[in-house]
C-alpha cells in the first residue's frame, strides 16, 4: 500500500511539472515578444544557448524542459523575430523593466549618482565627546551579510539591540548591508549577481567608503556564500569569518556542486507549500518571473491588503523584504551564489585556512532549507573550522529564537580571534 501511495504522488509530481514545462515554454515567447515592445535594450532568457563563462552557473542551462526540447520553441521565436523587424521605432533607454514595480521605494537608488549599496551603520557603545578621550579604546569592524530574499533589517530587528553592550572597552562598528539586488540597494537589470558582482559592491560601498582595515565577516545562509568570496579576496583584513547556516555543496567537479545544490535546496517537490513555491520558482524562469510580476510588482496592494486582514500597522519585517527584490536579482542570486558559488567554496575556505582566518559555522540541526550536512562536510572537508550545532532549531530560528546566546557566541569569536 504505501509503494502504491509512494507512486501515485511521484506521478502526480511528474504530471505538474510537465504542466509547469508547456507554460514556462509559452511565457518564454510571450515575454520574449513583450520585452521586444517595451524595452530597449531585452535582456536574453536562458533558453537559448550555455553563454562561455566560468562566472555563470551552469543550472540556468541545463534545468531540462521536455516542450523546449522538441522544438516547440521554434514557430514563437519566429514570430517575435517579424516583430523585431518591423520595429523600427528608435527607443529611448528603460532603467526600469515593465514587469517589475516602479513605485518610489524600488526605484528610488537610481536618483543616485553614486551606485552603492544601502549600509546601516550602529557604534557602540555610543560615547559623548564629553565623556572624554578613547584613546584607549580599539575599533572593531563587524560586518553583517543576509541571505535570500532578506535584507539589512534581518540583523538590525534581531542582533543589534543585544549588541549595544560593551565588550572589553572597545568600539565596535556594526555594518548590516542589504546585498546588491535586495532591500533599498540597487537591482540593475544588466548585472549577473555574480559573487564577483556581489563582493565588488561590498568593498565599494562598506570596506572602501569607510576605509576598513580590518573586519570581522557575519553571514546567514546565501550570504555566507558571499562572506567567504570576500574574505578569500582580502584575507589579510578579516579577523574571523562566522557562517550560520552555510548551503555548502562541494564536489571534485563543478557541475555536479552546482547541480546538488540546486537538487537540495530547490528539489522539485509539491510538499510542503514553501518547498514547492521555492522549486517553481526557481527551476522556471518565465513562470518565476510571471509570480514576481504578480505580487513584486504590485507589493504595495498586497502589503495593504495583508494589513487589512492582519489589523496591523506595520508588516513583519520578513514579509516585506520576500518582495524587495526584481525577478532578475532574485533569479541570478539564486544561480549563480547558491548554486553555480558553490564550485568556489573549496578554494575560498582553503585560502582562509592558510590565511590563518578563524572561520566558525553555526548550523541548527532541524535545518530543512539548508540541511545540517551541508556544515557537516565542510567540517569532514576542513577540520581547522570550528563547528557549532545547535539543538531544536532550524533555518531562521538558530537566530531568532536564541538571539542574546547568538550574540554571546559572536562576542566570544570576535574575543578569541
């Protein structure tokens, strides 16, 4: 009986994900016609052919669709081809695409003329100019990375009040950053969110801007991913590196690292709803790009409406940052971070060992998102890494659920390194 319930769910699964297959195949040609409309410079889909570079991930090309491989592409790119020649319109340049919301909030980084990130900035303990010299005191750095779909609010609405306290007579400067295509930080549309892309920003808007010397690496899930690329890039200026819930995916050969991530952390699966949600989403472009048009674009109804039935004023910070994000930042963070950077890991935490940087993982061992054995691995990989489990708590709540014990570990790292 149960091989028999086993079966009909796989079938079922099968069935919804070749439905999935015939829609992402026509929104690949509706989206392809309408860019050529409304945009003057169409960014291509990944349906075509693999684009020669080590930066890309493999998983935006080989994610296999069973319409795209018999040709059912072919008479849409026909039609779109008769399109592009009768337009002969001479159009101006779009900042910002059709599909994705213009209100000021989202757009409000390109009034800028300086391209960076958006940083909060906390010292403590604060000192009045009238208490005195610190002469004494030493300045820490710390700098704090999210993961995906999140944003700064991540660290300052849960961490940072229990960070106020001093430690040792020292100043310590918490940096939260919203990553490049997330929060209030740029999301351009000709960028691949690349780790190269991702640790260029940081540098530009953090280490440069405020002229670190030195700094301490705190990351959450896709952003550890980006912590260790820059702690690899400037080993010499980090003090330690502390990973929680890091989506570690090695393997001799790059395309299967990039491929097990992709298999784990977005298998196909239709329970539960998160879990499903997440492999649409990312295993469908066009399918993904049409749900991020439907709620991203018109965040502003949704967050009214969740109020409405909520009888809030204000919306879990959570909540908001899911849609503070364009389909194309979400979609090439997802590829290329998550599962193409997991080809890199071995090499950036093996210069870090040499390096001599102390690099600490934390991991709850009910992770469903990022499974525990992720961490398990790279400490089998690299038993330098100190390794933390903590019990009874998953993805989020090894953070939110003990964050005064998340700051006292943070505090003794930074003390031990």
């Amino acid at each position: 009986m149960e091989k028999k319930v086993k079966a009909l769910l796989d079938t079922i699964t099968f069935l919804v994900f070749i439905f999935f297959d015939f829609v992402d195949v026509v929104l690949c040609v509706a989206y392809e016609l309408l860019d050529e409309l409304f945009e003057a410079k169409p960014f291509p889909c990944y349906c075509g052919k693999k684009l020669e570079t080590k930066e890309l991930s493999e998983t935006l090309f080989w994610r296999k669709n069973v319409f795209r491989e018999m040709g059912f592409l072919s008479f849409g790119r026909k039609t779109c081809e008769a399109v592009k020649k009768r337009d002969d319109r001479n159009r101006g340049e779009v900042v910002n695409r059709w599909s994705d919301c213009g209100c000021d909030s989202c757009v409000s980084w390109m009034k800028k003329s300086n391209q960076t990130l958006h940083v909060v900035v906390k010292e403590f303990p604060q000192v009045n100019s009238e208490d005195g010299p610190r002469e004494e005191a030493t300045t820490e750095n710390v700098i704090f990375l999210h993961g995906f779909l999140s944003s700064s609010s991540y660290w300052t609405r849960s961490v940072f009040k229990y960070l106020s306290e001093p430690l040792n007579h020292q100043i310590y400067r918490y940096f939260a950053v919203d990553l490049l295509g997330f929060g209030k930080s740029p999301k351009p549309n000709d960028c691949l969110y690349t780790l190269n892309d991702h640790v260029e920003m940081i540098h530009r808007s953090v280490i440069s801007a405020y002229e670190l010397s030195s700094f301490h690496l705190v990351a959450h899930s896709m952003g550890c991913n980006i912590a260790l690329a820059l702690a690899a890039k400037y080993p010499k200026f980090v003090k330690s590196v502390t990973l929680v819930a890091p989506p570690y995916f090695s393997d001799s050969n790059d395309e299967t690292s990039s491929s097990m991530a992709l298999n784990t952390v977005a298998r196909k699966t239709l329970w539960p709803p998160l879990a499903f949600g997440k492999s649409v989403m990312t295993w469908y472009e066009h399918v993904g790009r049409f749900f991020c048009f439907l709620i991203c674009k018109n965040h502003t109804t949704w967050e009214r409406i969740f109020k409405l039935f909520t009888q809030t004023r204000e919306l879990n910070f959570m909540v908001v940052d899911l849609t503070r994000h364009t389909h194309h930042s979400a979609w090439h963070s997802m590829h290329n971070v998550i599962c193409g950077g997991s080809k890199f890991m071995d090499d950036y935490v093996g210069i870090l060992i040499n390096a001599k940087v102390k690099v600490w993982v934390i991991h709850g061992d009910q992770d469903l998102t990022v499974p525990l054995d992720c961490s398990n691995n790279l400490k089998m990989k690299f038993p330098q890494l100190k390794l933390i489990i903590v019990q009874n708590v998953d993805h989020g709540t090894v953070i939110f659920h003990r964050k005064r014990d998340f700051v006292k570990s943070l505090q003794h790292i930074w003390a031990t390194s």
